[in-house]
C-alpha cells in the first residue's frame, strides 16, 4: 500500500491542480464593465469623470484591477441595437447607460446587469417599478415631471416680455414628451406660445434652427436628450448669434457659450451610478436594488448682465435669482437650497 501511496498523491494532485488553480484565476478576475451611450464620450466626458471619480473612492481604478469597454452613437441612435450586441458577445458584467442605452441593452440582453444613470425607467418599459425594478435593470431615474414648467418660467422671470418660444425636444425621448406636456400647462398660465420643435435624428438640427429664426421666436428651450448633447456646441452658436434668450438642461451648454441653465445634477446620477455597479460587481442582482430619483439640481445664472435681445430687455437687468440644489418631485419650482 505505501508503494502506491505516493502515485496516487501525485495523481489526485495532477487531476485537481487544474481546478483549483482555475477557481483562484477565477476569483481574481478582473471585472469588465461598459458603457453605452447615444451621444459622444467628448460631450459625456464631465460624467464619465464623475463616475470614476466614484469608483475610485470604492476601490476600482480602471486599468488596474477594473477594466471598461466604451461604445457611443455619436447622434447617430439607430446604431445603438449594434453596439448594445457588441457588448453582449463581449459578455461585460455591467452596462452603464443613459436612457437610450439602456433600452437598447435591455432588448439585447436580459441576463447582463444594466444601471441606469439617467432616464424614466417606467415609461420606457426598463423596470416594474422604482422600489422593486426585477429583471436585470437598476439604477437612477432622471424623471421629473415638473422640470418643464420651471424652465420656462425661469426664462420668463429674466426675460418678462417673451410671448413666443421655441422648445427643441427629441420626439422618442420619454423624459422630454413628459416634460413637454408640463411646459404646455406653464406656458397658458405665462401667456407664452411654445414652437415645439421635435427631432428626430440628427439630420433635423439644422431645419429645426432654421424654422426658429423664420418664426422669429423671443426664446429658446433646449431640453436635455442625446441629440441635443451631441449638438450642444451648435444649438449654443446659433442661440448666441442671433442674440436668442435662452435656457439649457446642464452647465456644460453654458460652459459652451450658452445664457443659463437649470436641470437634473446628472453628474449626480453618474456618481451614484458607481455605487450601483459595485453592488453589482459584488453579487448583487440589478433586479432588487431599488431605483432612485434625483435628488439634486442644478442652475447656472445668466452668464453675464443680460445683453439687448429680441425680448426687448433691459441691458442692464439685474440677474434673476436662479435656485439650484434640493427640489422635492412634488413641489415644482421650489427649492430649499441657497442660491
């Protein structure tokens, strides 16, 4: 017996050597996550920053012991199907998505975890519900149904004398149709005519600025979709050159040149984004993490003593006191936040 001790040792060890080294590899392996989005990685470069930002304070330094896929549709959304399979057969742990992504990945895929980082979950048919999503969809919503009358009427308490303005939406984008029927509802009460102008694809950005000028509208409203993102740059150009009052969805239309903005603190969403996907990471189902709303938002005043405009106002009128932060969904155009 001791003769064939030692081969059987050797054996037994040679047979289960493979397997234990397999499950310490698989134990150590590095995490792959991806990112999909309608608009371009340069105009979501601020959120993607605050992501990591987060990650990075959860103990994931992408390169290291966290790596990450990046497919962006640059406006060009019909491509967002492909994309979204290409990251299926690359078999990633987690999707990172806006609204639009996130449609796109949940019918390529309903086995890989997908977090939403901006969006309404429930209109796009993504969850169940926010307190108990199921399926393989989590994350936060960027829903909030007033948004559209307090734009308007921010852009009214600068400009007082607007009777006509036009509001550039994305006509399949849930969170704009929503908050466009809120803005319909300001609008009557303000006395302002709206100039809805709906996109749908990036081919309508030039015709729809063209049909504001022929209209001569007094005001502009960008509401925040991936269209509009890709073509921040432009919409503020042509707001600018025409010495156009308008109001935008995010800081970054303002960092572009833009007059003001008031929003949902997306950067929030991103950074929130993060704890999602490390729950994920750690063996948490997408399907029992509830979804959360907003919690935050964001304002960027007038950018400089309002100048002459087809408005008719003052050159020297005082800059509007523009809230930003805390903004409970019920109450709209209320915040408790300081200036």
């Amino acid at each position: 017996m001791r003769r064939f001790g030692l081969p059987v040792v050797l054996v037994l060890g040679l047979a289960l050597g493979p397997l234990v080294f397999g499950e310490a590899q698989q134990r150590t392996k590095t995490p792959r996550i991806a990112f999909l989005a309608g608009g371009s990685r340069s105009g979501d470069a601020l959120l993607l920053e605050t992501f990591w930002r987060r990650m990075k304070e959860l103990g994931y330094i992408e390169g290291q012991n966290i790596s990450a896929e990046y497919r962006f549709a640059e406006g060009a959304l019909e491509r967002l199907p492909v994309l979204a399979n290409e990251l299926v057969r690359l078999n990633v742990d987690a999707i990172v998505a806006p609204g639009s992504g996130a449609a796109a990945a949940k019918k390529a895929t309903n086995r890989i975890p997908i977090v939403l980082t901006y969006g309404d979950p429930i209109a796009q048919g993504l969850a169940a519900s926010l307190a108990h999503p199921g399926g393989n969809v989590t994350g936060l919503s960027g829903f909030i149904a007033e948004l559209g009358g307090k734009q308007l009427g921010l852009l009214k308490e600068a400009f007082p004398r607007l009777s006509r303005v036009a509001v550039i939406s994305w006509a399949s984008f849930a969170p704009n149709v929503e908050w466009l029927k809120d803005m319909k509802i300001a609008a009557e009460k303000l006395g302002v005519t709206l100039q809805l102008l709906e996109l749908r694809g990036a081919d309508d950005v030039e015709p729809a600025l063209s049909a504001i000028k022929a209209e001569r509208a007094h005001g502009l409203i960008t509401l925040r979709n991936p269209l509009s993102a890709t073509h921040r740059a432009r919409i503020v150009e042509f707001a600018a050159m025409g010495r156009l009052p308008a109001i935008y969805p995010d800081r970054e239309f303002v960092g572009a040149g833009g007059l003001m903005s008031y929003g949902i603190d997306v950067a929030d969403l991103w950074g929130r984004a993060a704890v999602y996907v490390d729950k994920i990471l750690k063996g948490a189902k997408p399907g029992d993490l509830p979804i959360e709303q907003p919690t935050k938002f964001k304002s960027a005043p007038l950018a400089t003593s309002t100048r002459s405009s087809g408005a008719g106002s003052s050159t020297r009128r005082r800059r509007p006191r523009v809230s930003c932060g805390s903004l409970s969904p019920g109450s709209p155009g209320r915040s408790g936040a300081q200036t």
